[in-house]
C-alpha cells in the first residue's frame, strides 16, 4: 500500500504519514530523495507524525508545501490543509503591518496625528514633568509596537520616555507595574526617575532584593515575594543575574498586567547564554516588551540575535529569519538587507534632536614620560614580542603604575578595556623582574601621568568645579584616591568590588558635594548613573579602545536636562614616549581612533542604520603606528 500524506498546522507545520509504518518510510527512497530538501527542517517524529521546526521562517514554510504537494504529480494521495496556507499569511501579514505602524509614527506621519495627540493628552496629566517633543514619539512608538527597542543614545531620556509609555497603560487599565530587568546600576536611576516624572501623582513602590531589608534572603523567600506580593509594587527591579534563579516567578509575572522592560539589553547578546535563555523565556508571553540600550550591536550584528527572539519568539523565523552564520559577517549587502528588515522594529533618537547643548572641544593634556618610563617602553617590545595585546595593556599599566609589569594579567582588571574575547587571548607573566627593571621601576613611581592628573585635579577643585576621573585599573583608582588624600583633596572611589550600599553612599556624598573628586572605571559605573547635575568635567586618566564604554562614560555628565549655556568638558591625558628618536604615543593613537569609530557610528544614527562597534584587526594597526618603525 502507497503511503499517503496529510499536511496542516498545529502550533507549528506536522505531516501524518499514512498507510505505511513510519520507519518503513523514513528508510524509503521517497523520504531519502523527494523529502531531501526539508528533511533538515523536521524537529522530531511522534509516531506516523513528523514535526517540523517552530522556528521555520515564510520561505521554509513554502517549501515544506511545495514538496508534499508535488507529491500528487507522481500519484501520492496528498491532503495540505487550508491552516497551512493561513499560518504563512498571518505571519507575514502580521509584521508586515506593525513594521508599517512602525515606520509610519517613526516619520511622524499625519496618519497617526490624531492617536499621538490623545497620547500626549493622556500622558501629560499623568506626569508631572512633561516629556519633550521628540522623546513623546519615542514614548508613543514603544506604546504602540507593543514589543520593540529604543536604541537612542545614552543621556538622551530612554528611561523617562518608557514612565511615559506606562503611564497610558497605566491610565487606561492595561498595565499596573513595570518589571525592570537591567544591571543593579542602573536601579537608582529608575527610582529617581520614577519620582521626578510622577511625583506625587504615582508613589513610587518598588521591590529590590538588593536592598538592605532583603540581605541574606535565599532564592525561595525571594521567590516566595514574588509569587504572593507582587502585586504590591507598581516597580520591581531585578538584575540579570536573578533571571535565572527566579525565572518562573519573573515569567509568570511578565505574562499579565505589567510592561516587561530589559534595560542595557545588550547585556545579553551571548547566543546560547544561561541569562539570554531566562531572558527569552520570561519575555515569552509578555504582552508589552521593550528593550533599551545604547549600543544595540557593540561587537557584531549577531548581537541582535537574541534581541529580535526576546521581542519577537514567535515571529523571528517567519519576518527576519537570518541565521546566527549570516549574522556573524554579513556583506555590504546582507547588512541593508538587515537594515531593512530592522529598521520599523526601533526608534532612536540623539541629544542634538533634544536640544542638549554640546560638549566643549576635548582638551588633550601631553605628558611627556620620563627617562625610565621611556626605557621601560623598550624592555616591555622586548618582553612582549608578538604578543601585542598584552603590549597595549603592559603600555597602559606603565603609565600609570609600573610596578603593575611584575604581575601577571588580571582579567577582572581588563573588563572594558578589550572586548572580551580579546581579554581570554592575553596571556603574559610579566616584565622579568631582575635588578635593572626593578631600579627602572623604583625610579618611576609616581608615573608622570598621574602627577599631570594631580595637578589638573588640584586645579579643578580649586576653581570649585566637582571632578570625575576615569581610570582602567583597580590599582589606578587605589592609587589616585591615596594620592588626592594625601594632598588634601576629598575624594571616593567606586570599583566592581565596591558594594552595591558604599556604592550608593559614594555617589550621594559626590551628587551632595561632600566630596570633590569621583574616581571610578566604565565597567562599573559607565551606564545609567546620571552625575550632569552636578559635575560638568571629566579626566580621562586611563582608556582602552572599547569605543562603547567611552561614550557611555562621557554621557554621566552629558545628557538630556542640561541647561543649553552649560559647558561640559572632557580631558584626555596622553603620555607622549621617545622611541627611535621620535615622539610616539599610545594614548593619542587609541584615542584617535576611538574619535573615527564614534563619528562612523553618529553616521549610521543619522542614517537611522545599525553599525557595529566592536574592535577589529585594524585597531592593533592603528594604535601601534610609529612604534615599531
């Protein structure tokens, strides 16, 4: 007896095979030749049943039903059910028409001026501090989208605009809390915000299980907060970390009555990652999803991979479908194709579409090493040979402390500096420690560049200007806030091993005015702490070539609510070495790079494209120019 077969969709695309057993068929030439092409998208058998992939994107869907229909030609009874033929229209008509919703409020067409204006009428007696112009669109888009991403730029309002989209859910009865999940960061900008959009009209209730009431609560207390009282709060904020030890309980709150929120989403771009999989699963029937951030694609275009999954789990495969391999390096024209495909799905806006004023000119301050830091420069060619990652790291270690060449690489102290696969590859023991680099060393210390920091720093506050300094190395900020003390300079430091309590105190006395300097890295405190209040200058005592992180640490005191006559300066100190005779620094060559990356990707803001911001094979060439001539 022939085999006959039945196609239809249940959830996802199934095949009956009838009339012969199953085993028999998947030996048959028929299955091994005439099914050949879509073999491959089958995800298990049930019995006479084959089950194809939930991920199939539309064009797979049409070739699964052109195979089996072809079959009748060649005399097989062959049943492909009308539900088929809909899934694959309803697919793409679905996102079809949100990406024309999209691209419609995004070029603020006069189609949707009557829905914008109810929108702001309805947001504006909701909120005590009206939002601007354009950050009402961004707030009516992500309203509107139900699920998407605002890619603006870091200090642009992001999180002000998402109190303006809950706040018409909120009013119209179709949300009664947010779930926030973003690094422990960015919590205290949330309450903050919370407080000055809402004021009095909303309370702020707000659960955080890294509040002091919460130490020393374990998983199932924890858990047992969020099954029974969540309904409590109107802001719960959590941390990547929880996702995957309360995901059930985040899941299950996401899913009804609440406006699901990833801040600094990028922060679970790992394909396959533990976070990246709780992060799907608690997005996955969450009826209002928007994820923010500032860099969506900081190292490649498979950066967006699971971000479109975290939107869109059920719609990925049929409307964007690109594969993890594609993604990886795409061409010129796989990337418009991307682009394209992207672009109704985010909105993003700059802090020159808000009016905020721009930075001074960057004032780069040259400190020209001394004797035994140039030639320490030359022992570290030599003990490095081809290894040039380690090179740039031992380089910046000299400026700053060259007692650091002793040691081996640490990883904690890299994060940021190097993108992080890059920061798995270095791999060196050390300067050899005999008797001429040990005196060599001896000899250096203070650094020059951190006696020209002193200065500038004594400088700033003496003018009564409060001061951020960025550094790279733990040791750096040690050094530097043992330095400022000495010489009488009220200053705090905050590392990744700062606690989340001397954390926040460290900031409240910087924000009081109770401290004059703040010393701190990008890792740990480049995204979502606003300081433009108070502080309007920056030193750059240390900087790798992570572009991501130098914007986002210029943005703590350049962002949106800046009066336009206020000034915010940066200062970029370069040492400056002799080498064969001529002036060469490491310093000058990472940051001009950095300003070549920063204007490519200002370019794709403009364009409205997505532009990867990772470091590639040119970096080494560039920011080693003229050392090895």
């Amino acid at each position: 007896m022939r085999a006959s077969f039945d196609l239809y969709y249940d959830d996802t695309l199934v095949l009956q095979v009838n009339g012969q057993p199953m085993d028999k068929f998947m030996r048959s030439a028929l299955w091994k030749v005439r099914f050949a092409r879509i073999s491959g998208y089958s995800r298990c058998v049930e019995g006479q049943k084959i089950i194809f992939s939930k991920d199939l994107t539309v064009s797979q869907c049409e070739t699964v039903r052109s195979v089996v229909e072809d079959l009748a030609a060649r005399d097989y009874v062959v049943s492909v059910g009308t539900s088929c033929a809909v899934h694959v229209a309803e697919a793409d008509s679905h996102m079809s028409e949100r990406a024309s919703v999209g691209l419609a409020i995004k070029a603020h067409d006069e189609v949707v001026l009557p829905q914008f204006e109810e929108f702001r009428r309805v947001v504006g007696s909701e909120m005590v501090r009206p939002l601007r112009e354009q950050q009402a669109w961004d707030s009516f888009y992500m309203m509107s989208m139900r699920a998407c991403s605002n890619f603006s730029v870091p200090g642009s309002g992001k999180t002000a605009s998402v109190l303006g989209t809950f706040a018409f859910l909120r009013a119209k009865g179709m949300a009664s809390r947010i779930l926030v999940i973003s690094p422990k960061n960015a919590f205290g900008s949330w309450r903050d915000e919370w407080r000055a959009c809402y004021g009095e009209q909303c309370a702020c209730r707000s659960l955080c299980f890294h509040d002091e009431e919460y130490r020393g609560w374990g998983r199932e207390q924890k858990a047992g907060e969020l099954a029974w009282n969540y309904t409590r709060y109107n802001l719960l904020l959590m941390n990547y970390e929880s996702c995957q030890s309360l995901q059930s309980e985040l899941a299950e709150i996401a899913s009804s009555d609440t406006l699901l929120v990833f801040d600094e989403v990028h922060k679970v771009k790992r394909i396959g990652g533990k976070r990246a999989g709780a992060a799907l699963e608690i997005a996955k029937e969450a009826p209002y999803v928007i994820a923010l951030t500032g860099t969506p694609i900081p190292n490649s275009y498979s950066d967006i991979f699971n971000l479109l999954h975290i939107m869109y789990p059920d719609d990925y495969a049929s409307h964007f479908g690109f594969t993890k391999k594609q993604l990886e390096k795409p061409d010129d024209a796989l990337i418009d194709v991307i682009n394209d495909a992207v672009r109704p799905f985010f909105c993003r806006t700059n802090k020159n579409m808000l009016g905020v004023p721009l930075p001074e000119p960057d004032q780069i301050i040259e400190v020209p090493a001394s004797q035994e830091e140039n030639e320490l420069l030359v022992e570290l060619k030599r003990a490095t040979g081809e290894n040039h990652l380690a090179l740039i790291i031992r380089i910046l270690q000299l400026e700053s402390d060259s007692d650091m060449l002793f040691g081996a690489i640490s990883e904690s102290d890299l994060a940021g500096l190097l993108e992080d696969d890059d920061v798995k590859a270095v791999r060196d023991e050390g300067l050899p420690q005999n008797d001429f680099n040990r005196q060599l060393v001896e000899r250096s210390f203070p650094s020059q560049k951190e006696l020209a920091c002193i200065k500038k720093v004594e400088e700033l506050v003496a003018a009564g200007k409060p001061v951020i300094v960025w550094c790279v190395f733990i040791r750096s900020i040690e050094n530097l806030l043992r330095a400022f003390t000495d010489s009488g300079i009220s200053a705090v430091a905050i590392s990744g091993e700062t606690d989340m309590a001397a954390r926040a105190r460290s900031l409240d006395a910087f924000k009081a005015g109770e401290v004059s300097v703040l010393i701190t890295n990008p890792h740990t405190l480049a995204e979502s702490v606003s300081l433009h209040g108070v502080c309007h200058d920056a030193i750059y005592f240390e900087y790798g070539y992570n572009l991501i992180h130098l914007l986002q640490s210029k943005d703590r005191i350049h962002r949106l609510g800046l009066p336009v006559d206020q000034y915010t300066q940066y200062y970029f100190l370069q040492t400056v070495f002799k080498t064969g005779g001529k002036a060469w620094s490491l310093d000058s060559n990472i940051y001009e790079r950095l300003k070549e990356k920063e204007q490519t990707m200002l370019d794709a803001i403009d364009s409205d494209c997505l532009e990867a911001g990772a470091t590639d094979v040119n970096d080494i060439e560039v920011v080693f120019k003229g050392l090895f001539d």
